[in-house]
C-alpha cells in the first residue's frame, strides 16, 4: 500500500534490548478477553494466551502483500517459522482500494482478510467506514502521535520517499526531479505504478508532482496537471510499472517508492537482468510517507491478526522492513534501545530535512480531487 525524512523522537519505553516480543503487556491486568473484542495482548490473557489461541485457528488471512514489497516475503516467513501459523495472500499485486473492498464484501464468509496493510489515507477512510478493531501493540505508545489513530485502529508500520527509478541501459541520462520529466527524451517512457485512485504508491506519486509545481498539501491539482501534461506530450504512459514491466523495457522510468526502485535493483543484479536500474529522490517534489496496518473488525483468525500485529512491530518485523530500504516506523525508538540494524540502517539513501506529512483531512481532500479528476485528466 510510499514520501523526506521520516519521523522524530520517540520513547522505548517497552522496546528493551533482548525483551521478549509483547514484553509490555504480557500480562493481563484484568480477567481475558476473547481474541475478536480484545484491544491488546494484555487484555486478550498475555502474549502466551494470545499466542496459543493464534496457533490453534492456524491461518491468517492476508491480501494485497507482494513478497517484493518492504520485504514481504521474509516477513511472512519469519512469522510462519516463528508461530507455524500459515498466511495465505491473496492477490498479492492488488491496491489498497482492492484491501477496502475485501473488508466491505467479504464479511461473514471466512474469507475475509483479517489484517490489512494499506496507505494512510486508505486506512483513514477504512476507520470512519467502521471496518477496524481497535488494537495496541506492545510498542504502541512509542509510535509517534501522528502515525497513529487515537483509537488504535490503525498505526504506520515502515515508509519511504517517492523517487524516480530509471534504466540506464535504456535511457541515456536518467532524471532526477520532475521538471525533468518533460523533456522531450523521455517520451513514452515515465510510468507510475498504479492507478493512483486506487494505489497509495501512486496517489503518493501524484502528491510529490504537485509539491514540485506549486502544489500543496492541501491542493494536490498541480500534480494532476502535470501529469496531463506529461500525457499529453506523450512522456507519459498509463502502464503500471512492475519489475516485470521494466524488464521488457516497457517502463524504463519509474515513480515509485525508493524502498521499491532501490530493492528493484537489488533483485536485477541477484538475478542477472539487463538491467541497471538507479534511483533518485527528486528535491523538487520531496514527499515521504507510511504504510499503516490495521486489524478487520470482522477477521476470520482474530487472534493471528493481532499476533500477526505484534510481530510486524517487534524489533524482528521492523528490522526486517528496513532490510529492504523501508524505514520503520519505530527506528528512532529502535535506535535508542539498540535493536535498529545499523547495517541496515546505514544502506538508506541520505535526504535532508524533516518530514511533513498531510493531515487527514488534507489527504480526504486529495483523494476526492483524485478521484474526480484524473481519468479525464490522463485520457488520450
């Protein structure tokens, strides 16, 4: 489900080196919930009791998860071989909006995904829609204020900043802000990767092209037009970039996460692809942003979807993130306690200055203009 400079200070209260997972909260303060009604692990009898009841329903439901997606595939490996609970993924190349309508359609079926890992706004609009349960993780109270709803229906996991990948085998100089993206040389060459009225990645995509053209957070229309214009011109290509894409050469220049473009090269190289695939974060339209996870209010395995939370914001799930470029939410609470991989940590491309992010309302706002005008906008 992106984005400069991710966030501030936090305090490690619970996250304590060498600390069992759940080590705040392990233990129930009163008489246990059941698993569907319980907003913590304390509350559903300790992490032993939310453990066991995880194990026995054996299965979590999950959707939308490519395994090359801030490192996907090794967390949902490490949370089976950690619990020998199984996690099906269904439609692992499918949007945020595809996670929306899942939660919507497939109540009551035992199909349902159980847990969610969509873009802020999407979760936003989830949460007023009445589709999570509330949670807290252990680690709650050290995610900061603003990558958090207060009811702990949701909460950022890891983030990245929008960049401009490019295939320098196929593209002689390769951009590196978005006013060099309508130069005449790039002509059916720039993609997004997404829809982005239905893409976090892409909605992220077009909000940076706004801030770089006179835009805001709260008027993200520049980053439409630009994009019309773009079209227009002809640089610019309604095919949704995939690793694949740019194998073929069909996309040889990408508006993607840097978490995604950086591990895309990764792979290119392991893999042997004619490839070589370079990064920029563009100064001009520097926006950064996070993926939040949030519970079905409904969820077929209630007790692996809140476990399943636990593990991705346990120093192993966060630490994993950022061994694919994705900054977690809590490194700088990581930092602090030393549980951050600084290895890890140091392979980070460096940007400047201290993120901002748009409030909901902002984001609401963008998305309904979004919505309302980018198919025309973009139309041949």
């Amino acid at each position: 489900m992106p984005t400069p400079r991710l966030p501030t200070a936090f305090v490690a209260a619970c996250l304590v080196l060498a600390a069992p997972l759940g080590a705040c909260g392990d233990k129930p303060t009163t008489a246990p919930r059941a698993p569907a009604v319980a907003t913590s692990a304390a509350d559903a009898g300790g992490m032993a009791a939310l453990t066991t009841a995880a194990k026995k329903e054996g299965s979590l439901n999950t959707i939308a998860l490519p395994s090359d997606w801030a490192n996907y595939g090794a967390v949902i490996d490490g949370f089976e071989k950690k619990y020998g609970i199984k996690v099906m993924v269904e439609n692992p190349e499918g949007t945020s909006q595809d996670e929306i309508n899942a939660l919507k359609e497939r109540r009551g079926g035992g199909r349902a995904p159980d847990v969610i890992d969509v873009g802020g706004s999407f979760a936003q609009s989830a949460a007023r829609q009445g589709l999570l349960a509330p949670y807290k993780v252990a680690a709650y109270d050290e995610i900061p204020k603003e990558q958090k709803d207060d009811q702990a229906r949701w909460y950022n996991n890891y983030g990245g900043y929008i960049s401009i990948g490019c295939d320098a085998k196929r593209v002689k100089t390769c951009p590196a802000t978005f006013t060099d993206l309508r130069k005449p040389e790039y002509k059916g060459k720039v993609a997004l990767n997404g829809d982005p009225t239905k893409s976090g990645s892409a909605f992220a995509g077009v909000y940076a092209a706004a801030l770089a053209n006179g835009g805001s957070f709260d008027d993200i229309q520049p980053g439409i037009d630009f994009f019309a214009e773009l079209s227009k011109n002809g640089n610019f290509i309604p095919v949704e970039s995939t690793p694949a894409t740019i194998a073929k050469g069909q996309t040889p220049i990408s508006i993607d996460w840097d978490f995604l473009n950086l591990g895309y090269a990764d792979g290119f190289r392991e893999n042997g692809t004619d490839v070589d695939w370079r990064t920029a974060i563009p100064f001009d339209g520097s926006f950064a942003q996070y993926y939040a996870n949030g519970v079905n209010k409904d969820a077929p395995h209630p007790a692996a979807a809140r476990l399943w939370q636990e593990y991705v914001f346990s120093p192993e799930g966060q630490n994993l993130r950022l061994g694919a470029y994705a900054r977690p939410v809590l490194m700088d609470a990581m930092k602090k306690d030393g549980t951050l991989d600084k290895a890890a940590a140091e392979r980070l491309p460096t940007v400047e200055g201290t993120p901002t992010f748009p409030t909901e309302a902002q984001r609401e706002k963008a998305r309904e203009t979004v919505n309302r005008g980018w198919a025309e906008a973009v139309s041949s």
